[in-house]
C-alpha cells in the first residue's frame, strides 16, 4: 500500500530506536499511581462522566473497586458495558470524552480524574483465568457480522452471551478493523489489538471467516436467508480525493494506506520514509500520520488544513501531541496543485490562502508553496458503496452516503441492523462503535426472543 | 462465585450486609430502596412507644481528614420519630414482598416489663425475621432510662433480654453500647438472658469540632450542641477489638456476633467475620454513598473468597480470632526490623524524623551531592515498632522484615525476666 513511496529513503535510525519512539505514548499506571489517582475519584452519584461516555461504563463504581483493590471486579466492571475497555481505555479521546465531564475538571482542582488510564489500570492487571463471563442457555439462534471491527466484534460477544451462535465474515486477514490497521500505532503498541480479540473470543460461540467480502464473494440476501438476524460493521473503507490533476503522481497517498503498513510492519526502519512531509487535513487521522512520521525521523512535517484552529477535528491534547513532536500546523490554506519533478514524483505543494467572507470559505488570491516528498490526505474516511453492491444491499436506506439505522441499530430492511463508522448516528470513535455492536445486539436478541415468546 | 448466603441465629439472608439501624432504615421507601440495591438483610430504626420521639434540627456533625474525607460521623438523632402503627403497617408489608431478605426490628421502650409485653407480641405478627434491642443509643435517650442507660448495666440487659425471650419466639439479638469499660460483661449478660445474638457496636459518646467563633460545638442547635453518637470509618479499630473480645472469651463461646462499626468495604466486612462475625451492619458508608456501595462490597468479598478457596462464609469466619491472644502469650523472642526499599523511597524523610524524635534513632540520614538525602535502617538500634513504616507515605516502601534469631517460642509468663513468671 506504501508502493507510492517506493522511491523515497528508509529511516536512519536503527530498528530498535524506532521501536522505542513508537512505545506507548502514555506509559500504564504504577499501582501506586492507581491507588492515588482512583483514591481522587468523589464516587458520585448520576455522575456525569458516565453520561460522557458512549459506552455508559458505570465509572464511579469501577474506580471504586481499584481503590478496594479489586481489580477483577473492577475489569468485570468496564467490561460488562464495553468488552473492547481495553483499547478504548488507549485509544479514547476521554479529554471530550469522560475526563471532560470528570467533576474535578474544573478551574478550581487542577486537572480531572485520569478515568482512560484507571480503565487500563484495571483492565492489565486484572488476569483472569478464565473468560469472565458465561453465556446463557444455547437459543439455536444464528446471527451473521459483517466486519470484525470494534462494532461488529462488540456485537458478537453481546450476542454469544445471550445464547445465540454467532459468524463473523470478515474481508482482511486479521480481525480488529481500525484497532489493527488504523489506530496510531503508539495509542495502541505491540499486539494488543489481536490479544484483546482473543480474549473476546473466550466467551465461545463466536466464528470468524476471514477473506468473507460482502458485495464481493458474500451477499446480503444469502446472509438473511440463512441466518436469523444480519449485524452490518463495515466501517468505512473509501478514500476521499482531493479532486486535483497528478493526485494519483509517486509520493501522494491517503494516510490511513500509511498507517496499514506502519501498523503491520515488524521492522520500522523499513518503511519509505519522506524527510519533508505534507499532511493535509486537521482531525486525528492527520495528527496521528504527522506525528508518526516526525517519530519515524521526517525532518520537516507540515500540517495544513484549510479553515482555522478552532475548526480542526482534532481535539486540543492532540494538537499538544503534535506540536511536542514538531508538527508544524498551517491553518488558512487550501491544496491547489500537486507540484512534481522532472521524473513525475511529487516535489511539493501550492497551496490557496483561504479566508471566510460572509461565512463561507473562499481563497484570499493568495498563494504558496511547500516542499515535499511525500503528501498524506487525511481529509476523512468515505463509505465504500462496493459492501452494498448486491440487489438486497443497495435496498437499504441512506443517511447521506452512510447506513440509515434509528436508535435501535435497526437499518431500513428488517432483521438487518447496523452500526460503527458506517451509519450516521454518532461519533466515529472505537468506543461508539462497540456502543453501537452492543445495542445492536440488545435489538436482535429483544427481537428473536419475543418472535419466540409469540411463536 | 463463592456463596455469601448466611444463616444467623436462625435468620436467613442472601448475603451478609444488613444495613443497621439507623436513617438509611427509617421507613418502607428507604428500605425497599435498599433490597432493591441488593442488601442482604436490614435492622429497622427502633420502634418505641407511642408518642414517637421528636427530633431537634442540625443532627450530624462530622470528622474530617485530609480533602474533606468523613472519618466519622457524630450524631444527635434519636429513635424513630414516626408512629408505631405507621412502623409496624410498613414492616408487614416489606417484610411480605421480600421474603428472602433478613428484616430485624430493633426495639427501645422503657425497662418496665408491660412495656415490653406490649411490644413484642406486635412485631413479631409483623412477620419480621428478629428483633434487635437497641441498649446502645449514647444521646438522649439514656436521659430518660432508655439506650445506654440500659446497656452500660449488666443486670438490666439480662433482666430486658429474659422478658424479651419470654413474651416473643423470635430470635433476639442484643445490641451493645461501646461506652462501658469491659465488653465482656454486657456481651455475657446478654447470654445469660438468654439472648440468640449479639450486635455491636452502636456509637461512641463524642463531640467532633468546635466553632470557634460562636465558642458552641457541632452541630448546633440554636446556640447550643450536646453530645452526640459517633460512627463511621474512625470506630472500626474499637469495633474490631471489641468483637474480638467477645469471640474470643469462654464466657460467651458459640454466641453469635453481628458486626458493626465503620464497615464501608468488602475488605472491612471480611474483617469482621474473621474476627467472629456472622454478618455484618453498615450505617455510615451508606450514608455518605448511598445503597450502591454493596454492589462493590458482595463483589470483592465473593472474589476474595474465590481466590482462597472459601466456598461460604463459614469456612473463614473466626479464623483470626485463635491469632488474636492477651499480650502475656506473646512470643516475646520474635524480631522484625525494618528495612527501606531504596527503589520505592521518594526520599520524604518521614520515617527518619519519626524514628529520631520519638523511637529508636535507628534510620540513618546521610546527605547526598544533590542535596537529597539517603535513609538507612541502623538495624542493631530497630527494635521493629512498625512506627517508620505506618508513616511512610509509599505503600510497600518500609518492609518489616522478620528475623531469625534461632531462639525458641517464650512467652512473659515463662520470662526469667518476670519477676512474677509461672513456675515451671
Ligand atoms: C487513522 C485512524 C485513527 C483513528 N484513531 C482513533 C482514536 O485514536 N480513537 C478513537 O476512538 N477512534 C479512532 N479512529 C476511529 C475508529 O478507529 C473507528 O471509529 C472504529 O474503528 C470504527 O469501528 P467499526 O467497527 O465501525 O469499523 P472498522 O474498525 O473500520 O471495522 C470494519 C471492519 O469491517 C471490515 N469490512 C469492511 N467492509 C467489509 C465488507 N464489505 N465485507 C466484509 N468485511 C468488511 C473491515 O475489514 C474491518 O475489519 C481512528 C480512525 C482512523 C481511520
Ligand atoms: C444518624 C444515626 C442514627 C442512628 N440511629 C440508631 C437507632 O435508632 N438505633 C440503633 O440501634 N442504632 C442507631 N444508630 C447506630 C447505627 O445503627 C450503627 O450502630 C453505628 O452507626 C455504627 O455503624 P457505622 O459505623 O456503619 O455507622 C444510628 C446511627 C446514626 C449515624
Ligand atoms: S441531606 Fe440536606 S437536604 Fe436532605 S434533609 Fe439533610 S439537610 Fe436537608
């Protein structure tokens, strides 16, 4: 996927140095640490940082068990709301999230809870021996998941745990979706993302068939017609274009395609690395890529997105993180033309001054140009409309270019549910996406059981 | 999971947190609350005669550590301030829609045998599992004969508990009053009278703070404080020791003990049982957090007993109290010294200070280039006192290191340094 940048040098340092810049970005709690910090939690009632977060983890009362130190109750906690705690104790953004909401976080304490971190705390220390929850009486039930990403993972454990038989059709080699392939890969080190879908799977009762492509070799009609209720996970898979001549030139690529390899890659000094590098967009995606290739060894690394600083997706302590790895950013600026040498590789890009006039986004006359070797778009993720080919599929109703479902997960095509990245409701967070597999997976059981209560 | 279903005295319940006496069990909303919470059992407000007492404003005042964290909290409430009737109707009707719950009532009326021979005959239609006889109350009531002023004489207690066994066949248990010197003697005066429990403690006498400005203590009433009753994490050392009293005195042997006082965790209630008890009651923890906390308390204690093997209650309940022996039977060749781990040690100098002013002089200090300084045991001066290690604010840090010294097991009473040994 990084063949684009076949053409441009690998990394000076040393293997073992780049291991070491891409070790966790927020190094686990000591237990003293845990002791501390969850001794500062006020215990509330209705507490607010439960309402913050999507997965509704009962926060107050987990935090309270490692301050009793009992962290397999703790774990058991966090994972009855959210059996994916673990990578989203890593990967949320709990400063919008939980900690945003924490009580403590105000001007007069100075800073809130660390809930994310307690989260991990409780959750690597917790060694449990066996799968800490059983399943109830077999329903004879079978449920189809499309996509083993964290909605339709979530969804799976949710459903096995009711009783029922669950297959997931996944199209990659390895299931986990974005925790595999897409989460920056110091938010979520080593093998986490497989080890946590092991233990997942430690409840039973849940197949994965990998090389399973809906809208390629697997159908929605075939799914419906032999299983009891379809959960539809894709997440979203298309690439979104700048809409520029030479977008497709050697050096340009989308960012997330970046991240795969880097995710995957045994050996970082392997990697085609750009010493001066371009990143346009402003969400976490851009971020994680620009801060990625500063730790890789970049020199120069250049963040530009085409509104203001209040405007970028990522949230302020991303934008700390970038800055602390000499990202710079460039607000006010719009991608013009891709420039490239004589051999046809990207040199660098002219950009547009851009300006609001009357509320609405327009270029100022002015322009400028950066050097580069490389440029990462990260200008967001699109629906790859391919998943929804077949004559069932492209029944169901839309909510812009995503999957319509209502508060139930339920899509426009009965027994068929949805959600994660690939339906509108929400935001497109980890911890959203096992929110939704969750209630998705409440609905279908709801579903099957009074059709069989009316039976 | 382990199986955290008890039976006391005769009185089953699903799980050994019953919620004592007290606001949390005032009336049928709070109570109903509390099972649906999942508590195993609870001890209603004391009933007492009609007319219901009346209750004054401002009634809690409380003691505070570091970050406005409650140690204890006093109180000058007295018995239920609602009528009997009112009481007995929703007792009858709780106790009804949850049968498997334990639901005691604890009792105060004057200590006059009709008065009693109303009572009983009363609650036990209500259908409840047990009475409770409050002997305990420290504020108030004592001023009219009633509550401690029952508890803190023996005779009193036995006569009470003999009538109370004589006018009702449910089980009874007796609740002790901590303001008396010794223990032992309300706990074997009760079993003389022939009671099937005992429960303890009930509060202390205490005043927790003065406003220094109006000179008045809290709380304040007007312009004027009284003693109140205090409860809460700070009382669970003497609730230990005085359960332990009990558990361990042939007097009282095989007698049922409920636990009570400053129990706020699953780790406490363990506690407790280990020292004797058969189920516990919590009143404070549930005030300041409300009924939730018990669903973290079953956990931890089911968890814990899984890790060791505990399949139910009984198989650790006590097993402290054959460790727990009178000074005299202590091994006095038995040697710890402390050691400091200097990996853990963020250099405070705590342990340093304490040890100098007012121990042994046995932790070093020796200055370093930086400025800091390093702190070494001087092993030959510790005489293990554990002070070094309880004011260490690292947890794990001071380790008490227990020596071998090849000396045999001897006890003061064997001691050829007693003047007074036991011949051998
Ligand atoms: C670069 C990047 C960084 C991110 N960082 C964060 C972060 O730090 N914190 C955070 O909370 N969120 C982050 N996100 C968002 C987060 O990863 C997603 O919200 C989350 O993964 C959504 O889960 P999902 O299950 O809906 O989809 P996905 O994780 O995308 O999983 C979808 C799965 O379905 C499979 N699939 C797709 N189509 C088909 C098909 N037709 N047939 C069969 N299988 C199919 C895919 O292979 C994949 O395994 C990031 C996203 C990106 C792109
Ligand atoms: C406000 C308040 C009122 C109480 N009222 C009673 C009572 O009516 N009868 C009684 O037996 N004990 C009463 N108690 C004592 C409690 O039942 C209990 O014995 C004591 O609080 C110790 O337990 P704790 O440390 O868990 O609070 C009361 C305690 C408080 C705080
Ligand atoms: S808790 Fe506060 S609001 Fe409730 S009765 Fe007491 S003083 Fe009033």
């Amino acid at each position: 996927m990084t063949d684009p940048l076949n053409h441009l040098p690998r990394p000076q340092a040393r293997a073992d140095q780049l291991a070491e810049r891409f070790s966790d970005l927020a190094p686990p709690l000591t237990a003293r640490q845990a002791a501390v910090e969850s001794a500062r939690c006020l215990y509330c009632y209705d507490a607010p940082c439960i309402n913050a977060c999507p997965s509704e983890i009962d926060i107050p009362s987990f935090i309270h068990r490692i301050s009793d130190e009992n962290l397999q109750g703790a774990a058991q906690r966090i994972l009855s709301a959210n059996i994916l705690g673990g990578s989203c104790a890593r990967v949320c953004p709990t400063e919008i999230l939980c900690q945003q909401a924490c009580v403590r976080n105000n001007a007069q304490e100075c800073a809130p809870v660390l809930i994310g971190q307690l989260q991990r705390y409780a959750l690597d220390n917790a060694h449990f021996t066996e799968h800490p929850f059983r399943r109830s009486p077999a329903t004879g039930k079978r449920i189809a998941v499309v996509g083993a990403g964290p909605a339709g993972l979530s969804c799976a454990h949710r459903l096995a745990l009711h009783g029922h038989e669950v297959v997931v059709f996944e199209a990659s080699d390895k299931p986990g979706g974005l925790n595999e392939y897409g989460i920056a890969r110091y938010k979520l080190v080593d093998d986490y993302a497989q080890r946590e879908v092991a233990f997942l799977l430690g409840i039973g009762g849940i197949e994965i068939r990998h090389g399973q492509r809906l809208g390629g070799n697997l159908s929605l009609a075939s799914l419906r017609e032999q299983y009891d209720a379809v959960f539809l996970g894709l997440g979203l898979n298309a690439v979104r274009a700048l809409g520029l001549p030479d977008e497709h030139a050697p050096g340009l690529l989308p960012a997330t395609h970046y991240i795969r390899e880097l995710r995957q890659a045994d050996d970082l000094s392997q990697l085609p690395l750009a010493d001066r590098c371009l990143v346009i967009g402003a969400g976490n995606t851009a971020i994680d890529m620009a801060v990625q290739m500063s730790r890789l060894g970049a020199r120069d690394v250049n963040l530009v997105y085409r509104r203001g600083h209040a405007d970028m997706g990522a949230t302020d302590h991303e934008q700390a993180i970038a800055k602390a790895n000499q990202v710079r950013l460039h607000t006010w600026a719009r991608p013009d033309t891709v420039l490239l040498n004589e051999a046809g590789q990207v040199r660098g890009m002219r950009f547009a001054r851009t300006t609001l006039a009357e509320g609405r986004l327009s270029d100022t006359g002015e322009t400028f140009e950066l050097a580069a070797d490389a440029i990462f778009k990260a200008i967001g993720q699109g629906f790859d409309d391919a998943s929804l080919a077949d004559p069932a599929a492209a029944q169901l109703a839309r909510e812009g270019e995503r999957i319509r479902v209502d508060a139930h997960m339920r899509t426009s095509l009965p027994g068929v549910y949805a959600g994660g990245d690939c339906t509108a409701l929400g935001q497109d967070l980890t911890v959203q996406a096992v929110q939704h597999g969750k209630l998705a997976a409440e609905a279908i059981h709801a579903q099957l059981m009074t059709n069989v209560e009316a039976a | 999971m382990a199986d955290l279903s008890i039976e006391f005295a005769g009185i089953k319940a699903p799980n050994p947190f019953w919620l004592a006496s007290a606001p949390p069990t005032d009336k049928a909303y709070n109570v109903v609350r509390a099972f649906e919470a999942g508590w195993g059992g609870v001890v209603w407000k004391t009933l007492g005669e009609d007319p219901a007492a009346v209750n004054v404003s401002s009634r809690y005042s409380a003691h505070y550590g570091a970050n406005r964290v409650v140690q204890g909290i006093n109180n000058i409430e007295l018995i239920t301030d609602r009528s009997l009737e009112i009481n007995l109707r929703e007792i009858t009707q709780v106790k009804r829609d949850w049968p498997d719950r334990a639901l005691i009532v604890s009792l105060m009326v004057p200590c006059e045998e009709n008065a009693w021979k109303f009572i009983l005959p009363l609650v036990e239609a209500t259908g409840a599992d047990g009475i409770e006889l409050n002997f305990g109350c420290p504020h108030g009531m004592p001023e009219r004969g009633m509550g401690a002023a029952v508890g803190q004489v023996p005779e009193y207690v036995e006569m009470v508990t003999r009538w109370c066994k004589a006018y009702c066949s449910l089980p009874v248990i007796v609740k002790l009053t901590p303001n008396i010197t010794d223990i032992r003697q309300s706990a074997r005066a009760a079993h003389r009278g022939g009671a099937d429990a005992v429960s303890l403690i009930n509060t202390i006498n205490s005043i927790t703070s003065v406003d220094l400005e109006r000179m008045v203590a809290h709380p304040i009433v007007g312009d004027q404080s009284t003693h109140g009753g205090y409860c809460g994490s700070a009382v669970k050392p003497i609730a230990l020791n005085m359960v332990a009293e009990i558990a361990r005195d042939p007097a009282t042997h095989g007698l049922p003990i409920c636990g009570i006082g400053g129990i706020g965790s699953w780790r406490d209630a363990a506690e407790f049982i280990a020292l004797g008890s058969g189920a516990v009651q919590v009143c404070t923890a549930a005030m300041l957090h409300g009924f939730r906390i018990v669903e973290d308390m079953k956990d931890g204690l089911a968890r814990w007993m899984d890790q060791h093997g505990h399949r139910s209650l009984e198989a650790f309940r006590g097993q402290a109290v054959e460790h727990t022996t009178d000074w005299k039977y202590l091994d006095i060749n038995y040697k710890s010294i402390a050691h400091i781990d200097p990996q853990t040690c963020i250099g405070c100098g705590r342990c340093h200070i304490a040890c100098e002013d007012t121990s042994h002089q046995a932790i070093a200090s020796t200055p370093a280039a930086d400025g800091t300084h390093v702190y070494q045991v001087i092993e030959e001066e510790c005489v293990g006192c554990n002070l070094c290690q309880i004011t260490c604010p690292v947890q794990d840090c001071i380790e008490m290191v227990a020596q071998d010294t090849g000396k045999p097991y001897l006890n003061w009473t064997q001691d050829p340094r007693n003047p007074y040994r036991e011949a051998s």
